[in-house]
C-alpha cells in the first residue's frame, strides 16, 4: 500500500502532500520514515493493525512524521486550546478537555469520508469504549458529518478515488455520494 501511495497514488510530480501541513516532501518512492510515514485516519489502535484493513488505501494518507505523532490515535475534534499547531492542524483540548487532532480545512471532508468508509467496510461501530480516551465515540460522529457536509469531495478527492479502485477494485461510496452519510442514522 505504502508503494502505492507515495510513488503513484499521491506522487504529484515527484512530490507527496502531508495532509495535515500541507507541507510537500520530495520523493518518488517510499520516503525516510523519520521525514514522512503512512497515517492511518481509522487508527491502528482502533482496530486497523491487520490486514486488509491496515492497507486499504481508502483510509490511508502520507503525513509528516511530526504531525502523524502528534495526532497519535486521538479521536478528531474542535480543539479549543491548542499545545501544537501546523498548517491548520492541531491538537489539544475540546470543549470537554479531552485531547483531540483538529484537521486543516482542506482535509476534513477527506478525512471523515475515510472513517465513514471504513466503518461501513469493515462492520465496525464508530462509537467504541468510553472509558478509552482515544477511541472516537457520538461526539466525533456528529463533527464528522459536519466536516462531510462542509468540506464536498473535489476533482482531486474524485481522481484519487479512480486511482484506489484501479489498485484495489473498490470505491469510497462516500466521495462518490457524500449525501449517503445523511441516509445512516447511526454509524
């Protein structure tokens, strides 16, 4: 999947995006890992650490090595008080002092079409263990269908839909239909 990614899928003449910075790194193969690495949307920790969830490029994205950690496996949110910020990403805490990774802009769309994907993919419930801190739950749902509606899929989101479905034979049905999001009352 990595190969895919960094030497086709989201190689731009040579370079690859982070999605959180918007920071461009130049490389026509698989970067330093200590440079850029592989994020997970639907963390590893939440259940995407086998195959062939771990490497379905719907949910994966290059990222900065420094932002990737950053975000860790904390659940996405509005960040209220930030303790890192780059390129409109950020982590900190939300409105109820949990730690939380606040997607820039441009991403959060993406970003919540690939967890809604994978949920429905995989059979997996987006609401997990409300005692662990780091597993989303109803809050992130609810900002996730925001971020769906306030951020529609672009030709860019689109053309990189073709390329997965021309590599793994599946589409995100949600890039191609956002508004299915709006048709499950729960994920």
């Amino acid at each position: 999947a990595r190969e895919h990614l960094y030497e086709e899928l989201d190689n731009q003449g040579g370079q690859v995006q982070c999605v959180y910075t918007g920071t461009w790194v130049a490389t026509t193969g698989i970067p330093p890992i200590e440079v850029m690495n592989t994020e997970h949307t639907f963390c590893q920790s939440w259940g995407a650490d086998t195959r062939p969830m771990e490497s379905d490029l719907h949910h994966l994205f290059p990222a900065l090595a420094v932002a990737n950690s950053r975000r860790g496996n904390a659940p996405y949110g509005d960040v209220v008080q930030a303790f890192w910020s780059q390129g409109g990403s950020s982590v900190g805490y939300d409105a109820r002092r949990r730690v939380v990774f606040e997607v820039r802009p441009e991403h959060r769309g993406n970003a919540a079409r690939a967890i809604f994907y994978y949920v429905v993919r995989y059979a997996v419930p987006l609401e997990g263990d409300p005692g662990n801190a780091y597993y989303p739950d109803d809050v992130m749902e609810a900002l996730l269908r925001r971020w769906n509606a306030e951020d529609p899929p672009d030709d860019a989101e689109r053309a990189r839909c073709d390329g997965i479905e021309d590599l793994q034979g599946n589409r995100n049905p949600f890039v191609d239909r956002p508004g299915f999001v709006d048709l499950i009352p729960d994920f």
